[in-house]
C-alpha cells in the first residue's frame, strides 16, 4: 500500500522528493538525539530509504511531512514478528501524531501483513517515546544493555517494548 490513514494523519511512501524535509527533521537536536547521523542528515534519511529489509513512509499532516515511519518483517514463520521506527518533528509534538501514525502502521501490520506482533525499542531513557508507545498497548519486555551508539559515540541502553495485535488500544 502507498498510502495509510490515520485519523490526524496519513502515511505514504517515502520518496526521493522527501529527503530534504526529513534531514531537516532529523537534524533537531531532539531527534538527532535519538536517531544516528553525522554532519549529513540527506545522507543519513537516504541510507534509511535504501535499506532492504525495510520499508519506510513520510508522516504527513495537514499535507506537510511531520516525521518518518518505518517498519521492517521477521519472515521466518517460527519467529514472525515486525517492528517499527519513527519520528516526528519536535515543533509538533503533543499533538498526538506519533501515535496516529504508530496505529495505522501497526493496523496495516496486523490486519494487511499478518503479523500478529509488533516490537519497538526506543532509547532507554527517551521518556517521551515510552509513554506514546505505552498509550497504544506497548508493554516493556527487557532492556538491552549497551546496545545503541548514539551520535556522541557513546553506548546506551535501549527498551525492547512489544505489542500483540489484540492488545492494540483503539484511537
């Protein structure tokens, strides 16, 4: 599917056109924070566009790009889950956007994919995140120790949060 909807917003396919507006977005210091890049945030959003193994959509809002959503599958039957990133620009947070597009995303895994889970892992200590993921159904499973680089070469803790498909909350 090339586009999903929300309730506040919509979500489609991310393309070449995109990536200034998202290395804008990327280079706030609230989400450079959380997201790796150096000096080139259009490097960096291009390199997420081109990963195989995912598949990534702008966040629009009110026909602007608000953030970036990305998912990526475990298709090995045994062990079949997806994931999902995001961000969304920190001049609209609060507005709930992160997690209108966090449920149309995980709709479209569960209900379109199949999928019947759904993990995240935020930093350990991104506050903010936690409690959006929480709001739709997200429960913390673990912490893996050391696991992320972050932008200032240091290593940090990330949260392993997952969502079973009946235990996503209406919105």
């Amino acid at each position: 599917m090339t586009e999903l909807l929300g309730r506040h917003v919509v979500l489609r396919l991310a393309t070449d056109d995109d990536v200034e507006a998202l290395a804008a977005i990327r280079a706030t210091r609230e989400v450079h924070r959380h997201w790796r890049g150096g000096a080139d945030m259009e490097a960096a959003v291009r390199e997420d566009m081109d990963e195989n193994d995912s598949t990534g959509y702008v966040i629009l809002y009110d026909g602007q790009i608000a953030g970036w959503i990305q998912w990526q599958a475990e298709d090995e039957a045994d062990y079949r889950a997806a994931s999902m990133d995001i961000y969304v620009d920190p001049a609209l947070h609060g507005r709930g956007l992160g997690s209108d597009a966090l449920r149309a995303m995980a709709r479209h895994l569960f209900d379109d994919h199949g999928h019947h889970r759904i993990t995240i892992d935020p930093a350990a200590d991104n506050e903010a995140a936690i409690a959006c993921y929480r709001k739709l159904g997200f429960r913390p499973i673990g912490v893996a120790r050391a696991s992320e680089r972050g932008n200032d070469g240091t290593w940090h803790d990330q949260l392993l949060m997952d969502l079973l498909a009946d235990e996503l909350t209406p919105g």
